[in-house]
C-alpha cells in the first residue's frame, strides 16, 4: 500500500509542473528522463541585440553599392545605344577609329568626274563572236546585237550605282549625259553574272578609283548637239544604253551632216553594223536589228534570256574566257584613267545579207 501510495504522490507532482510551465506560457523548467520535475538555469536576459548592418557606415555602403550598379547599367545602356547610332550612321565600320579614318577620307579625299567611253563594249563584243566561228553547232538564238545591247545595259548600270554610292552633292549635272534605266530594268541586268572577260575586263575597271588624295568617279558625257541644238550629233565615242536608239537614227539618215556619219564611220564600234556608201557617203542600213523601236523591259528579258545559251556554250568550249564573274560593285580599277585616240580603230562592216548569229553557216 505505501507503494502505491509513493507513485501516485510522484504522478501528481509530475502533472501540476506541467500544468504550472502551460500556465506561465515557459518551459525554462524541464523534466529529466525519469518524468521528474528539474529546475534548469535561466539565460540572462540581456536585452534585442540590434540587427547586424543596422548602422550608418552599413547604410552608405548600401547606397554605394546602388549607385555603382546604377552606373553601371547606364553604361552598358550608352554604350548599346552609340553602337546602334554608328551601325546606322557609319556602315560597315568596325569601330570607332575607322568611322574616323572614313570620315577624315571623305573630308580630305576630292571627287574628280572622268567622262568614260563605251567603245571596248564594242570591241568585246565582236571578239566573243568571232571566238564563237571557231565552234560547230554553235547555238543560234542569241544575236551579236543582243550581247552588245545587253554589255551596253551593264555598263551604265554599273556606273548609275558608282553614282549613287558618292554622298557628295553633284554638281554640273547638264555636263553629264541622262540615263533612263528604271529600277526594274537595273534588277533585271543584275541578274547577269556571267561574261567573257572580253567584256567583264572592261565593266570592272569602271567605278570609283583612288589615287594619292584624289577619288575619281566615271559618268557618261551628255549628247551633243549643233548650235541650234536642232540636229543630234552622232559620237562613236560616247554610245550608251541610253541613247543607243537615237545614235543608229542619226547615222541612217541622210540629213544628218555627212561630216558628221563620215567621223563616226571611221571610228565606229559597233557590232553587225550594215553600211552603205562606204567612207565618203555612210549611212546605216540596220538600225532596227542594232536597237528597235520601243525597246523595254520585256525586250531587255528576252536579249538576256536568248543570248544565256550561246555563252553557256562558250563557257563550255572555251573555260580560258571566264576567270571571274560580272560585278556591281562601285569600285573600279585605275585601268579606266587610261586614254588614248580612237585612231580610226573600227568593227570591220557586217556585209548584207550576212547572218549575225554566228552559226556553222
């Protein structure tokens, strides 16, 4: 009985300790592993300590650190922003120091217009064909006045973008002749890529070409006329996509001053030219098969399409003609600042009647 007696004094004094710890909302007392009521030994109470950072010196450095980030994303966004600004203003620059070598260039370089002739077009274009007789069954669709129109056609388009590519203001344009290739005639003539170097020689020594401090660009001399300007005169040094029509008017007719059609016929450089009354009396007798009438962008197509499969056939028999392809691009070489005279160098007459396809005939 005294036992019984002992553990229940000891439960009882195990509950009202817990029941006292619930109370004062503390288990600062505890219990050891036999359930009995231990005291334990109370912290001092020594105050919040403050939050580590809390002070002054820890809220500059704070604001320091802001600020420095702040900088810094302000930079990188300059920076994105002066690299976009000289991406538009400077193209295809590498940096700063060569938008400045561009700039010091253009400001030092100074622009000289050289007047170009078309003559070598000519001169080319004979040659290919005359390559083309040593060949059987050479294709016979595409003409020699089709290639010669077409190297006309590329020629000028390569100088309007020499042209376009000068940011200096044009001045004396009435010096220069007019072009009248529209946007779609030049996207049509880009598409021609490939040449004989007879020709393709002579369309890449035209463009911009530097010399010392000097730029020289290439133009077209503007068409002449008589005094009244009442008649056009005929140049054999100046023929041009352009006016390629009116130049074969003027020397198929009779009215134009015979002084006139007797110095372009010493000097002419046309392919498939058919001439009657020799060198004292020249007058044109196929100026339609040279240029017809209201030729367009359709009959430009055709030209380039037709004359395709005779130089591919070139290009197969002779691989020694084609080293490298047509270019648009506005430099040139300082081959274009040669000159020399015409010295009654010509295209030999085409006689009538004669085929101009250059067939096995």
């Amino acid at each position: 009985m005294m036992a019984r007696n002992n553990n229940y004094d000891y439960q009882r004094s195990g509950r009202d300790g817990f029941k006292r710890a619930l109370q004062n909302d503390s288990f600062e007392n505890g219990y050891d592993e036999s359930r009995r009521f231990v005291e334990q030994n109370k912290a001092p109470d020594r105050g919040r300590r403050p939050r580590r950072g809390g002070g002054p010196s820890r809220q500059n450095f704070q604001k320091n650190r802001v600020s420095e980030f702040r900088s810094t994303q302000n930079n990188i966004t300059e920076a994105d922003l002066a690299e976009d600004l000289r991406r538009k203003l400077f193209p295809g620059v590498k940096n700063g120091q060569s938008a400045m070598e561009r700039l010091d260039e253009v400001n030092t370089l100074r622009a000289i217009t050289l007047t170009v002739t078309t003559r070598a077009i000519g001169f080319g274009t004979a040659s290919i064909f005359a390559s083309l007789y040593e060949f059987n069954n050479v294709p016979v669709r595409g003409t020699i006045f089709q290639l010669y129109r077409i190297s006309l056609a590329i020629l000028e388009v390569k100088v309007k973008v020499c042209q376009r590519s000068i940011t200096s203001v044009q001045t004396n344009k009435e010096d220069y002749a007019r072009l009248i290739m529209n946007e779609d005639m030049i996207q049509a003539v880009k598409g021609i890529t490939m040449l004989p170097d007879q020709l393709t020689s002579v369309i890449k020594a035209v463009g911009k070409v530097k010399v010392g401090d000097k730029l020289y660009t290439p133009k077209f001399a503007r068409d002449r006329y008589t005094d009244r300007r009442d008649t056009f005169i005929p140049q054999s040094e100046n023929i041009t996509f352009s006016n390629v029509r009116r130049v074969v008017l003027a020397v198929a007719d009779h009215n134009t001053p015979i002084d006139y059609r007797r110095r372009f016929y010493r000097n002419s450089p046309i392919p498939g030219a058919i001439w009657a009354g020799g060198p004292n009396d020249p007058v044109l007798i196929n100026p339609d098969e040279i240029m017809p009438d209201d030729y367009g962008l359709n009959e430009l197509n055709d030209d380039i399409v037709e004359c395709h499969a005779k130089l591919t056939f070139l290009a197969k028999k002779a691989p020694k003609y084609y080293t490298s392809a047509v270019g648009y691009e506005p430099e040139g070489t300082k081959a274009m600042l040669t000159c020399n005279r015409q010295g009654g160098l010509r295209v030999i007459d085409r006689r009538q009647g004669m085929l101009a396809v250059c067939d096995a005939t």
